[in-house]
C-alpha cells in the first residue's frame, strides 16, 4: 500500500457495501452479497490510479459510491481529508463522472445542447455557460460536431461527449469508468492521449480509472488496485506488480546453434520455458543475464539475439488473479 | 435556473417531436367532439343532475376533463419520468450532479404539468367561447387555486407513486388505485349523486371529486367563492394528511434504494 497523506483527494478506509438481493421465490431469505470486503487506498492528485479487477470484483461499487448512487455500509470515505458526506454536502469537491453509457445523453438535444443543460446542473453560472462549453468543445476537438444532434454521433464522438461533460465544472477528481469500452482502438488511444495530456499534465487532476480492458491500464495506469470479489488482492505501480510475479528480469535467448545440455547450470538464472533455437529465462539482475549468455557461448552455443521480455499487464493480471504469485 | 434549464431542454426535445404535437391537439379535439355530440344527443332530455349546471351536459364534461387531465399529470408525472429516466439512462448522469433528487423529479416532470395546464386552459376557454361557460376575473383566480390545489393534492399522490416505482420498478398499486377511481367516482363524466350511497362515500375520500365540484360551482352554477370554501377546505385537508406522508415515504425509498444500489435499475 501507498504512503497515504491525510489530504490525498481520495481516501477510502475499510470501506464495505452489501448487497442484499431478494430471492425471486418469496418464501426463501433475502441474499447478502458482499461487493466490498475491507478495501482501503487512497488516490493522490494528478496521478492515474487504477482499478482493476474481473466482472463483479467491486470496482464499479466504488465508482458509485464515490458518485453518491450508492450508499456503503461500513469505514470511511474521505475526499481532501473531509468526511464524504460533508464534501458532499458543502459542495466543496468537484467529482466528474464519466460513465460508460452514452444511453445518459438525451440523443433529441444536440451534443452542445446537452452540456449546457449539464452545465446548469453543475451550478455553473447562467452567463459563464456558453463560454464553459465552447471551451471544452475546443479542448477535446468536437466543436464541429456540437450542433448535430447526438443520436447521429459515432461511438468515439458519444465517447468524447462523455468526458466533456465530466470536466465541465473543472473537476478535482475525475472518476471514470470504463472510458473507451465501446470504441475501435484508434479512437481509444486518441481518449488515452487526452486523458493523460489534458487531465494529468495540464490540470493535475486526480483520477480513479476503473477498467478491465488491460491494454487501457498498460497505457494509463501510473498506480495499480487489484480487486477480486470485493477485496484488494494486490497494487501497487506496474512495475511492482511485475516483480510480484517474477522478482527478477525475463529475458529471451535466441540461437543460431543450441548451447548443450545443462550449460545454465553454474549460472545464476532460472530457465522457465525452452523451444527450439529459443530459451526464456529468469536472472535476479543484470549481470545474470551476461553470465548466461558467457555459458551458452562457453557450452557451444551460437547467440544471435538477447531481448529482455516486458512482461505484459495481461500476464500480471492472470496469474495474480489466478494466485500464481502470491 | 435549474428548473428553467429542464424546462428548457424538455421544450427542444418536445419540438423535435413536431407530429407529436399535432396528434395531440387532434386527440383533444376529438374527445371534445364526441361528448359534444352526447350532449347534442340527450341534451332535450335533462337530467335533474345536471339543473344545477345548466342542463348542459357537454359544458359538463368538459370541467371535468379540464381538471382530470391536470389531476392526472399530477398522478402520473413523477413516476413516469423516474421510470423513464431509469430505462433512457439519464437518471444515472442527473444524480452524479450536485442537484437534489427533489429538484431532478420536479425538473422532469414541470414540462408535463405546463402541458396539462395549457390544455385546461384551452378546454376552459373553449367552453367560454362556444358553450355559455362563465368565468368572471375573480372566479378565474379561485379556479387557478383550485387548479393549484388539485395539483398539490396529486402531486403527493405522485410522489407516493413514484416512492413505490423507486424500490419495486413496476406493478404501481398506487397510481392504478388513485388513477382509476378518480376517473369511475370522481364525477367527471357523470355525477357522483348517481353512484350508490357507498361508492359516494369513497368518492369524497378523492380529492378530484372535491376540485371537479369546486370548479363546476364556478364556472356552471355561478356561485361565489364563499359557497365552495368547505370543498377548499377538504383539498387543503387532504394535502395536509398526504404531502408529508409522501415526503416521508419517498426520502425512505432514495435511501433504500441508495442501499441496495437500484437507484438507476429498472
């Protein structure tokens, strides 16, 4: 867990939430599902963290929760240090919500009429209204599409619609949830740029992205929460999550001509995969990668290539999912 | 200025239905041609009922139906945007506002009391100008107030309804009891004298009886203010014993909801 400070923009604090769903047989007993078990983090200004997880794990709960549509049962909630509720109430923290369903735009109304009824909500004033909009029209590129109605937008344009209307009132936390599930993959590295360009560098706002697409958290993640049926598993950055699963590097050995048998045993690696002409390897350090390929040379090999191997956020996800590492 | 922006963006999505409108204007003229047309039917024959308000029957039913399109609205409005709202999607994105859930129900449903209103006003004015309705300056401000009253009345009502609608999502008892008896005992197609003695009974326990009368003695029978004070009074009664009930139930069913995180299920 992260060094926490007593202002950090989000803070959550053992925080559970049952869910109690009623049987459709009336005569059997409402059923208890615990959505969050004990979760704690936090979220620092102007960092990406994370939540990731399978369907059902809890992340959408705490979306909601932090967007007051649903209440929790148990610990505590503080946003800047002040209770939730009463950041709430004084309207003191500005939260944009960026939901997935473009079904929460009224698709009569044009993309600009539609976020100058949301600017009203917003308690933006009367006169600052039309200037708000076009500013956030500009910022995310949709300006010649604001005066066609929505329901003749393309899912990338409805995407970037719902993010518009998430930072109309400027927020300090940006909660998304699942920002580009509906979009082809260009149009989603266009979101991935604007979130980290417009929000991170220029604003320095804090955002809690809750996503299971993995190629999303690989682009944007700078801080990871693992949850699995309502609990956090493991988080931390990408790169510790890494060493969760291999505490060393990987790298790949190509030959020309295979090293004989047993060459890799008087060095410090542990080889975890071997096919013809290639070896995968584990070394606790760089130095064990040169001693390996020394005594594949010195064992009659012919090196033709040594690659470190990233190891993909999909490989960290499935095995800690799956309790490899742990 | 959050009411007006509701109001605002329900007038554009009302004018990008435009046939809509024109069905509409075309239903009110059709009902109001067909019970011209009863009227013209039994009008040689005049029910001692109908004495007291000119014998004319059309005139009649059309206070009625002024009224009960207001009442319903009042009924129907708030459930039927929480419901909608849910299904469209909407309800999600208006609630992650710092907007009251007062504010975001009201909001919704404002566009369809104006609606009602308008089309009150129109049949009122219609009986005026065609069929000897009289309505004097005074009596016109008694009948907003009766109108407004009606309102509140059923907007308690409502909010019973959409309390209900909040937690369970369909199946309303609520709306379908209040909807159907007001519209069998509330007099509005015909007099409540003529029920059986019980069935008037449970009509005066409804709150259109009491707004139909009181607008009827107004515009019909011609009677001054004083004469329907007692009816006011049981109006103003009922609001008294319903509106906070209702504030009640629906502040219980958010915060259920909120709980069992169906706020935006449907």
């Amino acid at each position: 867990m992260r060094e926490t400070e007593m202002s950090d923009p989000i803070s959550f604090h053992n925080v559970s939430k049952i869910y109690r769903i009623p049987s459709l047989k009336p005569w059997q007993a409402i059923k208890k599902i615990s959505a969050l078990n004990d979760v704690s983090f936090t979220c620092p200004q102007g960092e990406i963290s994370c939540l990731l997880g399978p369907n059902g794990a809890g992340k959408t709960t705490v979306i909601k929760i932090l967007a007051g549509l649903v209440s929790h049962d148990g610990g505590d909630i503080k946003l800047y240090g002040m209770p939730y509720s009463e950041a709430m109430k004084r309207a003191s923290v500005k939260i944009g919500v960026m939901a997935s369903n473009d079904r929460s735009f009224y698709w009569r109304l044009t993309g600009r009429q539609n976020l100058e009824f949301f600017c009203s909500l917003y308690d933006i004033k009367r006169r600052a209204i039309h200037g708000v909009v076009s500013d956030v029209l500009l910022e995310l590129d949709i300006e010649k599409e604001a005066d066609k109605p929505f329901r003749l937008y393309s899912s990338g344009i409805k995407q970037k619609f719902l993010l518009a209307r998430s930072i109309l009132r400027n927020p300090d936390i940006l909660l998304l949830d699942e920002p580009t599930s509906h979009i082809d993959p260009i149009a989603k590295d266009g979101i991935h740029a604007l979130i980290r360009n417009n929000f991170i560098y220029r604003r320095n706002t804090a955002i809690l992205l809750c996503t299971h697409d993995l190629y999303e958290v690989q682009r944007l993640a700078d801080y990871i929460i693992l949850l699995n049926d309502g609990r956090i598993i493991a988080e931390g950055s990408p790169m510790r999550l890494r060493s969760l699963i291999h505490p060393g590097i990987t790298f790949i050995i190509e030959f020309s001509r295979m090293p004989g048998k047993n060459w890799a045993k008087r060095v410090p690696v542990t080889i975890i995969r071997e096919e013809r002409g290639k070896v995968e390897c584990v070394a606790r350090n760089k130095r064990g990668i040169s001693a390996a390929i020394h005594a594949a040379v010195n064992h009659g090999g012919k090196v033709t290539k040594c690659t470190e191997r990233d190891e993909s956020i999909i490989d960290i996800f499935s095995r800690l999912i799956q309790g490899n590492a742990l | 200025m959050k009411i007006v922006a509701f109001l605002k963006k329900d007038l554009f999505i009302t004018l990008s239905y435009r046939f809509n409108l024109l069905i509409q204007l075309v239903k009110i003229v059709i009902s109001l041609l067909m019970f011209y047309f009863i009227g013209e039917t039994f009008g040689g024959a005049m029910s001692p009922y109908l004495a007291r308000y000119g014998g004319n029957y059309f005139a009649y039913v059309l206070v009625g139906f002024a009224v009960s399109g207001f009442a319903s609205v009042g009924l129907d409005a708030l459930s039927d945007e929480v419901r909608s709202a849910q299904v469209e999607g909407t309800l999600e994105a208006l609630l992650s506002t710092p907007t009251s859930i007062y504010t975001i129900l009201i909001g919704n449903s404002l566009w369809s009391f104006i609606e009602a209103f308008i089309e009150s006003l129109l049949l009122i004015s219609i009986g005026i100008i065609f069929f000897e309705l009289h309505l004097s300056i005074p009596g016109a401000l008694v009948a907003m107030f009766v109108l407004l009253l009606t309102l509140i009345a059923f907007l308690s009502i409502g909010m019973l309804s959409a309390s209900f609608i909040m937690i369970f999502k369909q199946g309303n008892p609520i709306k379908f009891i209040f909807g159907s008896s007001s519209y069998f005992l509330g007099g509005i197609i015909f007099p409540v004298e003529v029920l059986p003695r019980p069935l008037q009974y449970l009509a005066e326990a409804l709150p259109i009886t009491h707004a139909i009368k009181a607008l009827r003695e107004l515009l019909l029978a011609k009677t001054g203010f004083e004469s329907i004070i007692p009816i006011i009074l049981n109006l103003i009664l009922f609001i008294i014993i319903i509106a906070p009930l209702s504030i009640i139930a629906f502040r219980f069913a958010v915060k259920r909801a909120k709980r069992d995180g169906s706020l935006v299920q449907y």
